[in-house]
C-alpha cells in the first residue's frame, strides 16, 4: 500500500467507501448479511480507511461499520474512519448533535476525519465552522474536511478552519475531469489538502476505453485497477472505491501499488 503524508498524517492512497453498505437513503435490514460481510472482506483484506455518512442508509451504515469492527476486534487505533455531517444539519448545534449521533452509532469516542458532506445554499460556513472546530477542541474529532466544495468555497473553510484542512472530497474519475478543470486539484496540491476522489471507476467508461485496456493488458492487471492507479499516481491524490466482492476489494487495494509512468498517464489523456 502506498500513502500520502499530509501534516504529519500517514494516509491509505485507496481506502473502502459504505454507499449502499445498509441501504442506501433508508436502512435495508435485508441486506445487513451481505453488507457485514463486506465489511468484514475489507478489513481482512488490510483496508484501514473507511469513509461513511450520517446520510448513508440513515445512519445504519454506521452502525454496522462500528460492529464489524467490533466483530473483528480490529483496533481502533490502527483505522481512519471518516463520517460527514448532512448539509441540512450545519447549524452550530446540529453539528454537535450529528456528531454525537455519528459516535454514537458507530460506538466510538472519537472520529479521524469529520466532512461537511455538501454545501448548502445559504449556510453559515463561519457557524459551521465554530461547532466543527469546537469539535476537534474535544477530541471528539481529530481533523476537518469538506466535500463537494468549489474554489471558492474550499478557500473560505481552509481559513476558517484551526488545524489544517485535510480534504475535499469530490467526484473525480478519468472522465469526470470536474474538480480538475475547476482549479479544485491545483489548489489541493498547492496547500496539502488531499483530494479524496469518489466515484473513481465509471464502469462504462473503462469497458469502451482502448487506453485503459492497451495499458491493462500489458501491465497484466484489470481495467478498473488502471482507472485507480491513474488516481492514485497523482500526487495528493487518494481514492475510496466501493466493492462487496472479496476479489474486486483485493484489486482495488493493490491498485494503489500500481504507479502508472508519464507516458501511460499521458495515455490516459494526463
């Protein structure tokens, strides 16, 4: 596994996504067997960051996040878990409380990263930002991100924020170029935030792609692990995909060993 060092941080370069893990907007119980077992795949497997949200099946992704860990008897100490915070709760005290929510269903007494999922139309980013630093003044959060967030918006939390902002998590893929045209990736690398990119594999797009499967085929690895490595080739740049399949997971792990050479990346269209 290759990492990125980020204000004194030892970050995974590929950590595990829980989108659909207990649901999606609402909890499934019905699929709890199969999202434990994920759960459960990945850690085996060596996956130390973990990124999930209070939005996430309500809050049930959470919960079973906290219990495989358990489960396992991982050690705290040894994982970086990451939660977000709705934008529809960026008040001072609804921040407080979807934190206390969040460790609460996770059954921890602390959170490695804490996001503002999405901007909101109007929000007090000053607000917002007086509970989430009043978090990290209690331990109960050790540092501070956002996501979704623009330019603009990026460089108001970075300096509002009292310890270094850590990310912005945003989606970013070889064709969703977004956050790279927008000024987002430049920034990023400028001042050490990581930019956390989800959705980093449009299945479509790597099964039509010759580019991808010219280089797969010759490095002797999937096409979905050479639309990882052209993520986390890029400095300041770390990805959490999403897999409940054992296989796929392992892949998707040592995609981040997989450093692709300038002209591979050229390949890829930079």
């Amino acid at each position: 596994m290759r990492y990125e060092m980020v204000h004194g941080w030892q970050i995974p370069k590929v950590g595990f996504g829980t989108w659909t893990i207990g649901g999606q907007g609402a909890p499934d119980p019905a699929g709890d067997a199969g999202s434990l077992a994920a759960l459960r795949s990945a850690l085996e497997l060596g996956y130390t960051h973990f990124d999930t949200a209070e939005s996430y099946a309500a809050g049930h992704a959470e919960e079973l996040l906290g219990r495989a860990i358990r489960e396992l008897g991982a050690p705290r100490q040894t994982l970086l878990i990451t939660s977000k915070v709705s934008p529809q709760h960026l008040s001072y005290d609804q921040v407080l409380t979807s934190c206390e929510n969040s460790l609460r269903r996770l059954g921890m007494e602390y959170l490695d990263l804490y996001l503002i999922h999405w901007p909101r139309m109007g929000m007090q980013l000053e607000e917002t930002f007086r509970a989430l630093n009043q978090l990290v003044r209690s331990g109960k959060v050790r540092r501070l991100g956002v996501s979704n967030f623009s330019l603009k918006l990026l460089q108001q939390a970075a300096a509002l924020s009292e310890t270094p902002l850590l990310t912005n998590q945003v989606s970013y893929s070889i064709p969703d170029r977004t956050y790279r045209h927008n000024g987002v990736l430049d920034y990023c690398q400028q001042h050490d935030i990581l930019l956390t990119a989800y959705s980093p594999v449009k299945r479509r797009n790597i099964k039509s792609n010759p580019a991808i499967q010219a280089i797969a085929t010759a490095r002797g690895v999937s096409r979905q692990q050479v639309a990882l490595a052209w993520l986390t080739t890029q400095p300041r740049v770390i990805t959490i995909p999403m897999s409940s399949d054992p296989q796929h997971q392992a892949e998707n792990l040592h995609a981040a060993d997989l450093v692709l050479s300038a002209a591979e990346m050229e390949q890829l269209g930079g």
